[in-house]
C-alpha cells in the first residue's frame, strides 16, 4: 500500500536527482542530530538550574556536605563545576587561583561535551543551500543544453519544465538549512546560558557573595561606633 509522504519522496528523487538524494541524507543527519541533543540536554539539565540554586544556598548557609550531595546527583557541566569549586574551598581555601583554574579547566571540558552534535547541525545548515543551488546550476545547464538542440522548434512548456525541476533542488536544500540553522542556533544558545550561569554560580561559591551587600562592611560598623 502506497503511502502518500513515500510517494513525495520518490517524486522528488525522481525529479531531483543524486543532489536531492545527498540533501534527504543530510536531513535524515541533521534531524537525528537533534533528537540526539535535545535528549542529552534532556539528561544533564541544561538550562535547569534549580538544583544548583539550591546547592548554592546550601553552600552559603554553611551546609557544604548537604550541598556537594545535592550536587552529586546531577550530570551537567553546571554541577560539575561547582563540585569542583565546593570541594576546592573546602580543602584549599587558601588556593583560590589554582581553583579557578581547575574550575575553567571541568567546565571547558563539560560544556565542549555539551556542545557535541551542534556542529553537525550547523554544518548542515550551510552546506545545504550550496548544494541545493549546485542542483540548480546543473538543472539549468540541462535545460539550456535541451533549448540548444531543440533549435527553432522550442517548446516553451518543456523549458518552463526544466528550468522548475532545476530550481527544486535550490527549494529542498532552503528548506532543509532554515531549521537545521534555527535549531543550532537554539541549542548553542542555551550552552551560552549554562556557561553564564557556570561563572556567575562559580564565583559566588569563591568569592562567598561578598560584595553582595548581604552583610554590613567593618568598615561601617567602625564608622557608626565612632559617630556613636
């Protein structure tokens, strides 16, 4: 039993040639790619912070077991970082150069995993349009070449034919770039934000939120006993 998706499919192969097969290769890629990161994402929490908001808050309440174990649970580049802030602070408060280092060097790490796949998409991306006007190019030529040999005796529905069927390849390769791009785009975005949210949560765990104005500088209270 025919299926009509089946059947489109075989129409535009047929009409297309070999440059519409490559660009129906290279969006079953690109499609498989996505699924492939969304369901990573999926699995380490990208964009999920809640648990590290939590471990923070922990960490600062002077919990800093509860709040590695709440950490430890997690899979992301995020949680991993802060691990390795927590646990640098708490064995080596006095190292706190050699710390950042350690951090940029976990997150660096986690966030080139968390990027793995993004560049298949964006790849796809703009290699798709080329070959789609590739595909048109040589559909043109095809339907100049048939023009010539005609001779006087053209037939302008069989040009208008050719010159359609060219500009096909052009359409799939368009239509598959568009949202291999949009999605790459998407997901690089949101490993932009957890690396934001890496450095903004990591410095808090070094720095203690000191400028935080949580608590009132020496300074002040010096100032206010003199006034006093």
């Amino acid at each position: 039993m025919d299926h009509p998706m089946f059947d489109q499919i075989l129409s535009l192969l047929e009409k297309g040639g070999p440059v519409v097969a490559i660009l129906l290769v290279l969006s079953v890629i690109s499609l498989a790619a996505a699924f492939f990161k969304g369901w990573s994402f999926l699995r380490l929490g990208i964009g999920r912070h809640e648990v590290a908001q939590r471990a923070l808050k922990l960490w600062q309440g002077r919990q800093e077991a509860e709040a590695i174990g709440l950490l430890s649970t997690q899979r992301g580049p995020l949680a991993k970082a802060l691990i390795h802030a927590m646990r640098g602070m708490l064995y080596h408060p006095d190292k706190g150069d050699l710390i950042r280092e350690d951090i940029d060097r976990v997150a660096s790490r986690e966030v080139a995993r968390a990027r793995f796949g993004i560049r298949i998409m964006e790849t796809v991306g703009q290699v798709a349009p080329l070959l789609g006007l590739f595909g048109t190019v040589l559909g043109m030529i095809d339907a100049f070449q048939a023009l010539q040999s005609a001779g006087a005796t053209v037939d302008p529905a069989v040009l208008a034919g050719g010159i359609w069927v060219a500009l096909l390849t052009t359409a799939v390769g368009l239509a598959i770039a568009i949202p291999s791009s949009l999605l790459a785009t998407w997901f690089d975005s949101m490993v932009d934000r957890e690396v934001l949210a890496i450095e903004d949560m990591a410095t808090s765990v070094l720095t203690g939120e000191i400028t935080s104005g949580a608590e009132k500088p020496a300074l002040w209270n010096a100032k206010a006993t003199t006034t006093g």
